[in-house]
C-alpha cells in the first residue's frame, strides 16, 4: 500500500511512502530481536562510540533534516534545524549512558547484594505528527543507549525526516536491525507493535483518546507504556509580573508550530485588575506574528499540517463569536490558519477541549486562589507558565499548579537533560533527563551467598 504526502503550505504532492504491512512489522521484530542481542553484549564503550557516530552522522545532515521537515510538516526552517540540531544533541547526551548505566552494591547479611540495569529487548516506538523528529529522538535516543533495539513508526503524514533518520543510522555504523522506521498506518503497524510479544515495551505520544487504547492493549501482555498525551495548559499572569513581557512572549507560548504543541499555552489566564492593558498589549504582538513562507527566514508560524486537521480546527471558530483580534495568514493554497485570540466564558469548549492549533482564550481571574482553581480544572495536565514578581507566589503556584512541566517567567519545557512527562490524562512515566535510560530497562537483583572462613 502507498501513501501520497502533500506539502501543506502549498497543497502540492510531494512524495509517496510505501506502507509496512502486518508480514513487514513481524520481519522487523524478528530482526530487531536478534540485532539487539548483539548490541547488548557489545562492550559499553563500543555502544557509546556507535551513538556519537550517529550523532555526527546527523550532524552532517542537519540541512537536509531541516528541508524535508519543511516541505514535509510546514515547519518554519529555523525551527527545523533547531529540530534537526535537537536529535544531535539528544543522541550525543546519552551516548554517555553506556558506560555510566551502574547497578548498586547493597550491604546485607550473609553475602553480595548487587543490581544489573538489564535491557528490556526490543522497544516500539510511536510518534506524532506535529514534532516528528524531537519526539522520536526522546524515544530511541536513551532506548538504544540502555541496550535495546527500537522500531520505530512515525505518523502517516509525517514520515519522511524519521525514514531519512534510519537511513543515517545505517549509514554511521549501528548494526542492521537494531534501529529501524515502519510506516505504516496506526491500526496496521501500531496495533502489531501492541499485540506482538516480542515488544516489550511502547512509547506513545498522541491523543488521550488513542493513549488510553494502547495501553489497555498493553495490559493484556504486562507490556511496558509510556504515553505522552495532550494538554491544556495554562499561562497563568499575575498583576504583579512585567505585563509587557508576559504580553509580548505569549503569542510565542502558543502559536509556535502554529499551536500543534501539547505544551500549547491555549489559557492564558489575566488577574481581573489587568485584563484590560494586557489585551491591548497582547494584540499588537499576535497582529506582529509573521505567519507565512516556512522556507523564509523571517516566518514565525507556518500552516496547519493537513485539510482535515484545517477542518478539526476551523470548527472550534465557526463565527466570530468572542474573537477578541486575529492576526494574518497567507491567502490561496495551503492550510493557513491565523493566529487568533478569543475571550469567552470559563465553560466554553474552546476553554476545556484541546484545539491544537493557533487558537487561544484568554480568561480573567480574581486572585490566586481563583487562578489556581482555574488552572487545574482540566482532565489534562502537561505543562504551564507562571508569570509573577513576587518569588514566595511563583512557589506556591507552581507547587499548586497540577501540571508536569512549568515556567516561571518563560514558556520553555522540554530540555533534554530534564524530565518530562505530564499529570492527569496528559500522560503516564517521564521522558527525557538523566534516568530516561532507567525506563528501558528492567531491574535484576542478584545475591551472592558468602561463606564464613
């Protein structure tokens, strides 16, 4: 079966994609099963070595990463080579792994007490469409670190940076086998990679929806999960913080890849006594979004990834209904959705269900109690953003806050060499940060019997 992918900043056809099918996922497997026995009995320096040569191989094409996540994703091209530069990065932190994933000695009575890290086999990855090449990386980078073998399958619409990906780990020297990409559709491939026993564990990201089905089907092998899901999240703005700030980094909260983030701030929540200046605030920075060409250096926010997706988020605006202002957007082909800020009541959908695009409420809050409450009423909990002057406020809230990932004074989340993973229906386990290649493995207790001389 084949796939066409369109280019959706100009709903042009770009390439078609061969689809893996059932027979495909169990020939990986069965691949993977054997290359990765081997990759666990090499010798840890050997595997750290292998990782940073995949590193430097992803290194040397981090244009070439960059341009297919353009064409592929619309992603603005300086993003992508963030993205591509991310991978790198990611793969050269936990090449460190191998030689430094250490067991404990416990003292007990009677003899040696010691623990093995042992790796699980062979990991299955599933990734999104909307940051296809950072989440996937999350996913392989400290699996293959911790000595198993990953197949990988990347979303129907986005495959084509995450293929390029198995090509260079070929390319740089990692065993055949061990690190492999199946298109494929979710129900063929990810569903086989659930119902396989030969998978011992699954690393999902995407819907709440589809993360609850992987793992109730997990469950029925014991089979390992971590799922990373969708979010609500909330930018919290006290009357006390720099307003000019908070209003000028927020549309960059929201609307980076075009609001296709499950760390989206899509509530920003205003103290009542100065909602007012900051919507004036806010909308010169939302109207100076440069939406556009994701191949110009310039743009800020390209388009939506697919017509249908166009389609899921248009539905949250029909009319303009409580749009406080939007910003602009390109006319003519591609899947342009303007940047745009409504100011509705707490119990509208667009409040509670997640849009996942450039769309964001802003609501009033009266004080800190309100604000937290607010925040927290929500199935999700994924991420967030504080934005306070008063030090003892931003450490109460964020303690109160029921979220994974927040910022005070900022909207960054994810940093390689830190945990994340959400609260709530955002997610189950944490990715990512120094222990990330624990989760791979399965621990082993062995105890030596000592006698007495």
């Amino acid at each position: 079966m084949i796939t066409e992918l369109v280019n959706p900043a100009t709903e042009q056809a770009l390439r078609t994609v061969e689809l893996t099918d059932v027979d495909g996922v169990d020939d990986a497997i069965a691949r993977a099963k054997i290359a990765q026995k081997g990759w666990a009995a090499a010798a840890p320096a050997e595997r750290a070595t292998a990782l940073r040569a995949f590193a430097a191989a992803v290194d040397a094409h981090v244009g070439e990463l960059a341009a297919l996540e353009v064409a592929n994703s619309g992603h603005p091209i300086g993003a992508a080579e963030w993205e591509a530069g991310h991978v790198r990065d990611v793969l050269q932190f936990y090449s460190a792994t191998p030689e430094r994933l250490s067991g404990k000695q416990i003292p007990v009575a009677g003899g040696l007490d010691v623990t093995f890290n042992e790796p699980m086999g062979v990991i299955g990855v599933i990734t999104p469409w909307n940051f296809p090449m950072p989440i996937a990386v999350w996913g392989f980078a400290p699996a293959l670190a911790a000595g198993n073998a990953v197949v990988l399958k990347p979303a129907e619409w986005t495959p084509l940076t995450s293929i390029r990906l198995g090509e260079l780990a070929l390319e740089s020297g990692l065993p055949e086998g061990l690190f492999q990409v199946l298109p494929g559709q979710g129900s063929v491939v990810g569903e086989r990679f659930i119902s396989h026993p030969g998978v011992r564990k699954i690393v999902f990201t995407g819907s709440t929806e589809v993360g609850t089905m992987v793992m109730a089907g997990a469950a029925t092998q014991v089979k390992r999960v971590t799922l990373e899901l969708g979010g609500k999240s909330a930018n919290i703005v006290f009357a006390d913080c720099d307003l000019e700030k908070a209003a000028a980094t927020a549309p960059y909260g929201v609307f980076d890849n075009a609001g296709q983030d499950c760390c989206a701030r899509s509530r920003i929540l205003v103290q009542r006594s100065v909602f007012d200046k900051f919507m004036e605030l806010l909308e010169p920075a939302v109207k100076g979004l440069v939406v556009g060409d994701p191949a110009a250096r310039d743009t800020e926010m390209g388009p939506l990834v697919s017509r249908k997706h166009f389609d899921s988020v248009a539905a949250y605006v029909p009319d303009d209904t409580n749009v406080a202002f939007r910003g602009s957007a390109p006319s003519g082909p591609g899947f342009w959705f303007p940047p745009t800020v409504l100011t509705p009541e707490r119990t509208d959908r667009t409040v509670t269900e997640e849009i996942f695009g450039p769309v964001v409420t802003v609501l009033p809050f009266e004080d800190e109690a309100d604000a937290i409450a607010l925040a927290n009423d929500t199935e999700y909990g994924l991420s967030g953003s504080i934005w306070t002057g008063n030090l003892s406020r931003a450490v109460r809230v964020s303690r109160a806050v029921d979220a994974g990932n927040l910022s005070v004074n900022s909207h960054s989340s994810v940093r390689y060499n830190t945990p994340f993973g959400g609260f709530k229906q955002s997610g189950l386990g944490r990715e990512l940060g120094p222990d990330a290649p624990l989760h791979f493995t399965e621990t082993k207790n062995v105890f030596f019997a000592v006698e007495e001389s």
